[in-house]
C-alpha cells in the first residue's frame, strides 16, 4: 500500500541518550564549545555505522534535556531505515555510539542508555517487529530542515576530514582542530575577561574550565559547605540565583551531598560555558575557608595524601 515508486521513503525519529556514568553529562559537554564539535562528530560517525554510508541518516537537530541528548533524526529511504533499526536492535549502535564518544572525547567509557521514538511511538518495546517501526517512522514526517548549528557542524567536520592528515590522527588532537564557530556567549553575571592565570597562596597557577575530575572531587569532598559555595558562585552566575540553591537542596535531598553538590555546580558549569572556570571555583573555596579542597584540585596534595 506504499504509494508509487516515485514518491521517496522520507521518515523521521528521536534518538535519546543518557550516559549512565554520573561524571559525564552529555548535555552539558554538547553544550560546552569546545566539547560540541567532539560529541558531534561521535554521532556522525557512529550513525555513519549503522546505516553503512554517511548519508543513510540525516541529523536535523540535537536537543539538550538534561539528562538526555536527544537528536532527531532524518531517514531518506527505507533501506537505510531497515538496516539503522537493525543496528540499533542488535546494540550495535549502542556500541558504536559509546566508542566513537570514548575516542572524540579521548576519555574512559562512556556508558550508555539508548531510547528511539516515532511521534508518541515508542518503538524500543516493539524492535522484534521490524515493518512496523518502520511504518511509525514513516508517518512522522520531518518537521524541519537541518538546524543551522548542524549545518556549521558538519562544515567544520568537513574541512577536518579533508585536512587530517593520516599520520596524526590521534584521538586528543581531533578536538583542538575542530572550533565552532565562533557564538556569542549568553551574557553572564561577570563581563570580565576570563584570566588566564590566577594566584592561589602565593603561587601561580594556568587558569582552565572545570574538568570532569574537578567536578568529581569538589562533589566528594566538599560535603555539607556545597550551598555556601553555591552562594559565592551565585554573585557573578543568574543560573544559581535564588531559589535554585534550595531548590536543587530539595530535589536531590534522598540522593545526599555529594549529588547535591554534583548538580549545583553543573548548573554552573552548564550556563557558564568556556568561563566555568578553576578559578572561579577556587575563589569560592577561598571564601568559605575550604582551603585543602582547593590545594586538591589544583593538585598541591602529595599522591599520599588523596587516598
């Protein structure tokens, strides 16, 4: 009952994706400029993978949910569409996804948990029936075209491809080469210039974003004082502006501090982009008397002593 040869095979879905290691948000690093190109490039690939050919499924946009990524996707032809599902049944999607993430973000694992959609669909509880996730594909038309980001995404991968050369094609390097564009950052609390060194007890120190070992630690240790700290950061940050220090206290109160604490300064990292920076947090430390974290995150402990 499809109609004539003529017309094209055109379907659309959702692709969700939540990383289930509390380290690594997807969002947040697909919201970062730096981190986006990389991310990026993990999808194109392993959806390259799945289908067997670059152009067997399109991306029209990547949404950040916390805690999901979820990208809509665009199917040209059934064909495509057939062998994406199988690849997705199987899990090697899945695989694949978490592979090529490893590599771009050259970090450990990165475990995930995957979930397809078609409109109100949800077509991961009925993969062992093949024709019919792709008659709900099919009926979901795309609603729009690419997003323009895409569009400068790809150019920029584009151009990465055509100028890697073969002999350094090492993972770390992939990302450096690959700015985006250049977007202005939504205006933030503090319209200085981030510093590129900061003194902390005399010394002098490079001044960096928040890695994810930072955020880890501050979350292990800085235990009870997370609000106090929150409230330093909230005076140049609007997305910890009051209520959402308590209401963050609230949300993860059965989880405990150290979730409590993981959240509030992923907000500040999420909102503060490239200017989520070492010092900044440092400073905030300095201010509630959290001296020794500070010494730890700027790597001043001798191994010994961070058991």
């Amino acid at each position: 009952n499809m109609a004539g040869s003529s017309t094209p095979w055109i379907g659309s879905a959702y692709l969700f994706l939540q990383s289930t290691c509390k380290t690594i948000a997807l969002p947040a690093l697909y919201e970062s400029s730096q981190k986006k190109p990389c991310v990026f490039k993990a999808l194109k690939l392993a959806l390259a993978d799945s289908t067997g050919s670059v152009n067997g499924v399109d991306m029209l946009k990547v949404h950040c949910s916390h805690p999901h990524l979820i990208v809509q996707l665009k199917f040209c032809k059934r064909e495509n569409c057939r062998r994406f599902l199988r690849s997705y049944r199987e899990g090697a999607l899945q695989k694949s996804l978490q592979s090529h993430l490893q590599l771009s973000l050259a970090t450990t694992t990165v475990p995930l948990e995957v979930e397809l959609k078609a409109g109100s669909e949800h077509l991961d509880e009925m993969l062992k029936d093949e024709d019919r996730c792709l008659e709900c594909i099919y009926r979901e038309k795309p609603d729009r075209l690419p997003d323009e980001e895409i569009t400068e995404l790809e150019e920029c991968l584009k151009s990465l491809m055509l100028h890697q050369n073969t002999n350094n094609n090492v993972a770390g390097k992939d990302c450096s080469s690959l700015k985006p564009p250049s977007r202005p950052y939504p205006p933030t609390g503090s319209s200085l210039p981030t510093q590129l060194t900061f003194i902390f007890q005399g010394q002098q120190f490079d001044n960096r974003t928040i890695t994810p070992d930072d955020h880890q630690k501050f979350a292990k240790s800085v235990s009870k004082k997370w609000k106090q700290v929150g409230r330093s950061l909230q005076k140049s940050c609007r997305a910890l502006r009051d209520p959402v220090i308590d209401n963050l206290a609230l949300e993860y109160d059965r989880e405990g501090l150290y979730e409590q604490a993981y959240q509030m300064l992923l907000r500040f990292i999420q909102s503060e982009g490239k200017k989520a920076t070492i010092a900044r947090l440092i400073t905030a430390l300095e201010e509630n008397g959290l001296v020794s974290l500070a010494e730890e995150l700027l790597g001043l402990h001798s191994s010994e002593d961070c058991s």
